[in-house]
C-alpha cells in the first residue's frame, strides 16, 4: 500500500524501552520507529505486549529504562496530558468514551487542548467563549461528517451499538488533530460490514489529513491490506519488523503465532 | 394564613443553609462521580480554623482568608497525595478513600485546635427583620436572610462556572472515565484541585454560617446528614438542584411539624427530610435534576 503516498523521516523512535509490573516483564529492551504518514501495525499473540506499548506511547504507563524520541525530542518519560499536548492521539481496547456524553459532546472534548482560551476566562468572559466554541463546533462537524455519523450526533453514545461507538471514539481522538494516531484494536468485536468502514476511515485518515498511525490489530487480513510495516511482538520482545509481505513469510513470527513443536502442549 | 407563610418562609431560609452543605457534595460528585463522605469533616475543618484564628485575636477578613488558603492548600494536598495515586482506579475506592480521609480530617483539624464549643459571632444578628415585622407582623430573621444571600450568590456563581461549555464538559468528561480525560488533554489532576478548593470555600461558608447557629464543635460535621435529602431530591450532580431540594426540604419540615406536629407528635422535624428523600428514591431516583445514567442492556 505504499503506492502515491510518500513515508517521510522518523516521527517518532523506541529505543530499548523494557516495562515490567512486578516480576513479570511485560516488554524487554523493544525498539521500533513510526516514520511521518505511515500506517505501522504492532502485532502479536495475546499477552505479547502489544497494549503495554501502546500505553508507554502516550505516557499511561512509564517505561523502566529506555527513552523515545518524537518530533526530535526525547523523553523517558511524558505524562497523558503530555503526550496529547505533543499531539498524540488514542483509542482504547475496551472503548472508552464519556458514556453520557453526547456524540458531539465525545468529539468536543478531543478539542481540549485547542481550546486555547483559558478556564477561568472561558467562565467569566462568556461572549468571546461563546464564538470559540462556534468555531470548533465547525472543527468537530467536519469530523462527524467525515465518519458519517450525522444521525447520532446528539444520540448519548452509552446507547450506541459498539461499532459505532469505536468510531465516535476515532472521532474523539481525530478531534485533536494528531499527528500521531494510536488505535488500540480499532476492529475488534465488529462485523465484516463495520470492519471495512472502519478500514476505509482508517486509510482515509492516513491519506487525506497525512496522518500517522501506530496500530494493534488481530486481524491478520486487516493488518495485511492496510499497513505499511508491522512489528511482531511476541513475550514482550520484537521479534519482526518489516512489510508486511515479508513479516508473512518469517518463520519466528508463524512459530510465534502456530507454537513451535517443542512447546505446543 | 400569615402564619403559614411565615412558617413556610422561614423553612424556606433553613432549607437553603441545607443547600450550602449539599453544594461542597455536588462539586465532587460532578467532577469525579464520587460521593464525598469527607464533605462534614471539611466544614467542622473549615469551621473550626476560622473561629480560633478568631480567637487568637487575628481580625476577622483575615482570619476569613487565611482558612480560605488553608482549604485551598487542603485541597491540593488531598489530590496529591489522596487522589492521584486512585487514578483510573474503581469509583468505589475512591468512595472509601473519602471515608479515610473523613476520619483523618476530624482529628487533624481538633488535634491541631480543640474539641472545645466555640461560640462564633459573624456579626449579623439572629434577630427578626424589622421593617418586615412592622409592616406584615412576620417574624423572619436577618440571619436568615443573610445566609440565603450568601448561598444564592455562591450558587449562582459557582453555576456559571462550572456549567458554561468546555469547563462542564471537561467535568463530566473526568468523572466518566480518567484515563480517556487523560488521553485528550484534560489536566485531570488540576479540575480536581480546582474542584476540591471550591468544595473546601463552600465548606468554609457553610461552616460559618452555621457554626454561628450551632457553636463550632465537632457535632457541626453532622450537619452533612441533613444535606442527603437535600442530594437526593435536587439530584447529585446539578448545581441548581440543591437550591431547590434545600427550599423543598426546608419548607416541608417546618410546615409538616407546625401542622402535622400536633396530629401526629411533634418532633417531625427530625426525620421528615429523610421521608421526603426516601419518597424521592421511589420514584425519581435520579432526583429533579440529576443527570439519568444511561446503560445499554
């Protein structure tokens, strides 16, 4: 899929980051690189590490030893709020949206941070509040208009199907205007129909608005038909990274996922 | 009937010093979906600090900011060091933490100070109003007037901010999910201090103003208990639901126990704003403006 699109330089750059929670090391000396305007799949079996890393990215969780370089700086550690003021995005495993909220109200808060009217400001000046407020509910229309969820714009998304769910969170995260995107298995529990919405919003994503996108999927035809490069975890170490043609046909990765002879119980 | 009214006004003015406790309540519970079982020991904190820097001789707007900083302080130290550390935590650990910090905060606050009754005098009477009582014969109390000011103002302000766009949303946004409020960029840790500093200032209204009526002592912790029917009705995360649920409570004690009293036996007073509540619960659980929880079945 690298056909018209041009991957740049390095965005974002793991060097050795391990991660442990008490005596089990959850990730070991991982290093990777998520160039400009790829689409990068972090795959692996169950238990490989795969969310651990995604939560060292945006800071959740802060690695033992190891550094990451984004936009040429490097950090060993960035809080959440951090991360998302560098403009880095996320969505969760097990959707994690403001379940009373509205829809708009969901996609609203990914603009946080462009807000840039102070909070003080924005209770007791409430006139110039009001025309920020309407210039970003422009930003936030143009979102919803993008992933076609028009009908359920004022809909609480605690009622929403799943599938839906996940794209108002993609919304929320597409709110902040990232530059770096990491959806946390953006398919999981959908049926083929949501699924290749979802792939479509995913490239269309990468294409239109440039942006990069880190993400964990188990779908082994999703991740071939629309990623970049993936890196295989397996027992929180890399154990491949490359195109996907080639990642296909490496034989630690297929004993990874198949269990070799010696330890298949 | 003027008796009537008069007795419907005075409930009216009690109600609304019921108010001023169930608002330290409603801060929290908006902003991080938690019950603060600590809210009672906040206003004895609150309540307790002001009336013996009074009694050191400290003048009283002095005396009045320096327990504002002590609550704001409280406040950031309570995030830091009680709230932080349960991010992303199960709401109902962060219920049990306010109940460990209930007790703390009791005995920080009498150990530093006292356990003593302190008189506390505001400098508004607690006498009837004249010019009302010369023209109607209405007996009301100026105190009662003042506080109801005073709680109306503190509402009304505290409403405006809390509620307008991005800061209302940010609120609802921390107490549904912190790790997602995280993720886009709410400073989740400032709302919080920000939060329970507002919740400690109301404390402090509150304290005072009823530590005039009651004496500071630690009994005035208790006073926490009649702010629960005061929740319940106007609903746990509405601002403007206390003003109503205090006026609703208010009135309706004082006039069942002038004219249910003598039917019944007195001292209805007492568990009537739990009745009320308990009415409530029946049948508008969420109270008249407590936001519905939505679940998908």
């Amino acid at each position: 899929m690298t056909n018209g699109k041009s991957i740049g330089d390095t965005l974002l750059r793991v060097d050795d980051v391990s991660v442990s929670f008490g005596a089990v090391a959850a990730l070991t000396d991982v290093s990777f690189e998520i160039r400009e305007r790829e689409i990068l799949a972090i795959i692996g079996p169950n238990g490989a590490g795969k969310t651990t890393m995604l939560n060292v990215l945006n800071g959740v969780y802060q690695p033992d030893h190891g550094t990451m370089t984004f936009n040429d700086r490097t950090y060993t550690r960035m809080r959440p709020s951090e991360a998302a003021e560098h403009g880095i995005a996320r969505t969760f495993q097990n959707v994690a949206l403001f379940r009373g909220m509205t829809t708009l109200d969901n996609i609203f808060t990914g603009r946080t941070l462009k807000m840039k009217s102070n909070l003080f400001m924005q209770a007791i000046y409430w006139g110039p509040a009001q025309k920020v407020e309407r210039e970003h509910r422009q930003a936030v229309e143009r979102i919803i208009d993008f992933l076609e969820i028009e009908e359920i714009r004022k809909v609480p998304v605690g009622r929403l199907p799943y599938g839906l769910q996940k794209r108002v969170e993609l919304g929320r995260a597409l709110a902040a205007e990232p530059k770096l995107l990491l959806l946390d298995e953006p398919m999981a529990g959908m049926n083929l129909e949501e699924k290749e919405d979802m792939c479509r919003f995913i490239l269309d994503v990468n294409e239109e608005f440039g942006t990069t996108i880190a993400l964990i999927e188990h779908d082994m035809g999703v991740v071939m038909d629309i990623s970049d490069r993936v890196v295989v975890l397996d027992y929180g170490r890399k154990i491949a990274d490359g195109h996907p043609d080639v990642v296909r046909q490496d034989s630690a990765v297929i004993d990874a996922y198949l269990g070799v002879a010696h330890d298949a119980a | 009937m003027l008796f009537a009214l008069e007795v419907a006004i005075s409930g009216l003015l009690s109600g609304i010093m019921y108010s001023l406790v169930a608002l330290g309540f409603v801060l929290i519970f908006k902003a991080s979906g938690v019950f603060n079982f600590a809210q009672g020991a906040m206003v004895l904190c609150a309540a307790l600090t002001f009336v013996r820097l009074l009694e050191l001789g400290v003048p009283f707007w002095i005396a009045a900011g320096i327990t504002l900083i002590v609550m704001m302080v409280l406040a950031v130290v309570i995030e830091r060091i009680v709230l932080r550390p349960l991010v992303n935590q199960p709401l109902i650990i962060l219920f049990m933490a306010t109940i460990g910090l209930n007790f703390f905060l009791e005995g920080l606050a009498q150990g530093v100070w006292d356990a003593q009754v302190h008189g506390l005098q505001l400098g508004i009477d607690d006498l009837p109003w004249e010019p009302l009582a010369n023209s109607t014969g209405m007996l009301i109390s100026i105190f009662d007037l003042s506080a109801a000011l005073i709680c109306g103002v503190l509402v009304a302000s505290l409403g405006v901010f809390f509620h307008k766009g991005r800061i209302g949303r940010a609120l609802r946004a921390v107490a549904d999910d912190h790790q997602a409020a995280m993720a886009v960029g709410i400073p989740l840790q400032h709302i919080w201090a920000i939060v329970w500093a507002a919740a400690g200032i109301v404390a402090l209204v509150a304290g005072a103003l009823w530590g005039q009526r009651l004496g500071v002592q630690f009994s005035i912790s208790l006073v926490a208990l009649k702010a629960l029917p005061v929740l319940i009705l106007g609903g746990l995360n509405s601002i403007s639901g206390v003003i109503v649920g205090g006026l609703l409570i208010g009135a309706g004690e004082k006039l069942a126990e002038v004219y249910l009293g003598p039917i019944i036996g007195g001292g209805i007073e007492n568990w009537f704003a739990y009745l009320l509540a308990m009415v409530f619960l029946l049948f508008k659980p969420y109270g008249l403006f407590g936001e519905e929880i939505i679940e998908r079945v």
